[in-house]
C-alpha cells in the first residue's frame, strides 16, 4: 500500500447505537414488575398490612418492633407509599399494623408439632 492510498483512506461511519426505549422508561419497568407478580412469584409477593396491596418483599419495609419479634423473612412488611405517608409521621403509633390487626406472618408456616430429640442415643 502506498502513502497515497493510505492518507486518502476512508472509513465506514459507525451507527449511533439507540438504545431501546421501552427498556429504560418507568411505564416498561411497571408492566416488568407485575407480570412477575402476576406470573407465580407468590413466594416474593406479600400484602402491605395498612393497605393491603401486593408487593414484592423486597421493597416492603418491615417495622422494628414487628423484625425483632418476627424475624427479616416473616414479619409484617408495609410499602413505601403507607410506610412515609402514615406510617412514619412524628407524632403516630409506631407498633407494628400487622399485629395490631392480628394478620397472618409473611413466610413459610412453622410447623410445632414436629419435636426433634436432639439427646437419643443411637
């Protein structure tokens, strides 16, 4: 090759790389968000214990008195919306809803009658 041809050498452009649109707005992660809900993540999904909506577990937030009492996988989760609009304000009873209003624990259920001696000898 000479110098000529290499000085005078073009090059493709390269495409702008747009990203997908639907991927990255709020309305796309919303719809993501239940249909995973909706598919069968019961296992994730509890109720908010002041307004009852689903929620994945992930994003409710369990009160203090409720996770020392009850754990991180099984107490009472409230969303984010009823957790600083109601629940959180100066001046309001911070005991736990759930067990205010006698709710069911999120989780698995424990199973009591099963006793394991742990002192037979084999």
């Amino acid at each position: 090759m000479s110098k000529k041809t290499s000085k005078y050498r073009t090059y493709r452009k390269k495409r702008s790389t747009s990203k997908r649109k639907h991927s990255t707005s709020k309305k796309y992660r919303k719809h993501r968000r239940s249909n995973a809900l909706a598919k069968g993540a019961a296992s994730d999904a509890v109720n908010c214990c002041i307004c009852g909506i689903k929620i994945r577990m992930e994003d409710g937030l369990i009160p203090a008195k409720c996770y020392t009492k009850n754990g991180a996988i099984r107490g009472h989760r409230i969303c984010k919306k009823c957790w600083f609009n109601e629940f959180a304000k100066e001046g309001v009873n911070h005991s736990c809803p759930g067990c205010v209003k006698g709710l069911p624990l999120n989780g698995p259920p424990i199973d009591t009658s099963v006793v394991v001696d742990l002192t037979a000898d084999d």
